[in-house]
C-alpha cells in the first residue's frame, strides 16, 4: 500500500519555498478539487491526511531552538524545520495535508509567514493543501476569507478550507463562488469528533439531530460542485471517525460529498470506524479523507530524537502503520 519512501536527506534544513500557482492559467477551466483529491487517493491506495498541528512542547530536540515560547522568534524557525521536515517524509506517499492555522497565528506574524511558506513548499511537492481555519461569517467578510485563500488572486492561495455552517447557509455562498470558478474545494462541519459535539450537533430539530439538518441543507451545494471526472463533489462535510452511526446518516443525505474524517489515531478512533462513511468504488472504498495529525508528526520514538535518522525512521514508521490501517480498511 506504501508508496516508497524518500531518501534520508538533511532533517533540519529549512529555507524558504517559492510561491506556487493560485491558480490555473487564464481562460483555462480548473480541475475540480474532488477530481484531483480522488485520483490521487485512488493512485496510492489509502485516504491518510496529515494533520500539520506543531504542538510546541513535543516537538523533538533535533528541531528546537531557542526558549521555545511563542514570542521567541527561534520558534517559528524550529516550526518551519520541523514541519518542512515532514513534508520532506511524506511528499509522494500522501495526497494531502491539513495545516490547523491555530498553531500558527499563536506565534504571531512570524507563525503566518511560517504557515505562507508552508503551505507554498506542499503544494509544490505535489501535495493538495487543505486549511483548517474553520471560517465562517456574514456577506464581505466570507468574501474577503474566500478571497484570501481560494480566489485566483488568493495571498496564501490553498487547495481546500474547513467552514463553520452555523451562521446560515448563505455564510457559505461567498466560498461556494469561488470554489466553483477555481476549482477549489470546502469542508463543512457537521458532526465533529470531539464529545461536546453532542451538547448541539445531536439536538433535536424537528424531529431529526441538527446535524442532520445541516447535513440535508448542504444538498443543492453538493451538486453545484460535482467534478466531471469522478462524480464526487469539491463539498466535503467534517464527520468524526468517533461517530460511525452519525457518518452513515450523513452518508444517505449526500452520497457524492467527501468526508473529512478526523478522531482517528490519537483521538481513539479505529480505521475500520473512519471509513464508515465510504463507499465502493475501483480501487476500493473511497469517499474522503482520514486525518491524522499527533499520530504521525509526534510518534513515541521520535519524541527525544536528537539525530536526523532515528526521528525520520519513527516517522516513517508511524507513517507506515497509518498508511497499512487505512489502506486494509478501504480494501474491506
């Protein structure tokens, strides 16, 4: 299932990758999102998404530099290392990964110039990017988030963003525009991983759970954004592999939306759980994607790596079982 793996280089070099495109050259109409994400899926064999979350405290001595605290500049530099390092790992053995802007906005400007490069340097690695800013507000300013990270002219152009539907569907008007014309892609939140999810995703609306609710209204934006090779839609709802019954509920409601799955790995949630929510198709179940963050960048062996080969060989090891769980898991 494994693609193969890159050879050992330098583990702490950093340095600063070059923008890439925002977008497809002019008069040309985009690649939708799901195509791109579901042939790529499709080529390796699994749906592991890596979580790009730089938890300041396990981040191996190998990489740290400086106090450590979030207003030391030598944090984002030990950030930058660290995850440029992974990418390096992982380049070519998964199609996408998942940046968590909270992670870099607490280091202040210099985490979102961090994050700029980032996600520049996936991107021409060959890996899609997907945001998680979970976004979501009224009229100019869900304007002004689609057009800073989706729009053609984007600052920090990314492949796909997480949004919060809970100020109304016409919050996500603004994101679904510009998903449409450059090809992008959105993952809605419905029915998180985390267990207070149920204080208002399972309420009872109407004799159905809200989540089911948000589930049924996303329908008409689910075929707005159906790519034209797959079939599947550039919508992607948020559903946690801790709720397996709620993915199938989800599932019926709109059977060509990708799911982004996260809760499995550190979160408890097993492989056969996470692609509850998939279906059959060539190569196997597909769907969506699984993400897994601490379970990949912050393996138990690598935690007090201070040579370049021991953090990268628990790295690959713990990218290795994730690969095999998720790949058996789509095989059935």
């Amino acid at each position: 299932m494994s693609a193969q793996r890159p050879e050992s280089s330098s583990a702490v070099s950093s340095g600063t990758a070059s923008r890439s495109s925002s977008g497809p050259p002019s008069g040309k109409t985009p690649v939708s999102f799901a195509d791109r994400l579901i042939e790529r899926v499709r080529d390796l064999g699994h749906p592991l998404c890596v979580g790009l979350d730089p938890h300041l405290a396990p981040i191996p001595p190998l990489f740290r530099r400086g106090s450590m605290a979030p207003r030391d500049p030598e944090t984002a530099e030990a950030v930058e290392a660290f995850l440029a390092a992974v990418l390096e790992r992982i380049a070519g053995r998964v199609a996408i990964v998942k940046p968590q802007i909270a992670f870099f906005e607490q280091l202040g400007w210099r985490g979102i110039r961090v994050l700029e490069s980032l996600c520049a340097r996936a991107r021409e690695a060959g890996l899609l990017v997907l945001l998680d800013a979970k976004r979501g507000d009224i009229g100019s300013t869900a304007e002004g988030y689609a057009t800073a990270y989706l729009a053609r002219e984007a600052v920090m152009p990314v492949d796909a963003i997480t949004l919060s539907p809970y100020l109304g569907f016409d919050t996500l008007e603004p994101f679904r525009r510009v998903a449409s014309a450059e090809g992008r892609g959105l993952f809605v939140l419905v029915k998180t991983s985390n267990p207070g999810s149920r204080d208002l995703q399972d309420r009872d609306v109407g004799g159905e759970p809200l989540f089911g609710r948000v589930a049924d209204g996303l329908i008409r934006m689910e075929r707005d954004l159906r790519g034209a090779t797959t079939g599947w839609s550039s919508l992607g709802v948020v559903c946690g592999a801790t709720w397996p019954e709620q993915a199938r509920r989800v599932r019926e409601a709109l059977p060509h939306t990708l799911f982004l799955v996260p809760g499995y790995g550190a979160q408890g949630g097993s492989a056969a759980a996470a692609v509850q929510g998939f279906v059959p198709g060539p190569k196997g179940l597909e769907g969506g994607i699984v993400n897994s963050s601490r379970g990949i960048l912050f393996p138990e062996a690598g935690r007090e790596a201070t040579a370049a080969d021991a953090w990268e060989a628990a790295l690959d090891a713990a990218l290795d079982q994730a690969i095999d769980e998720l790949g058996r898991a789509v095989q059935g």
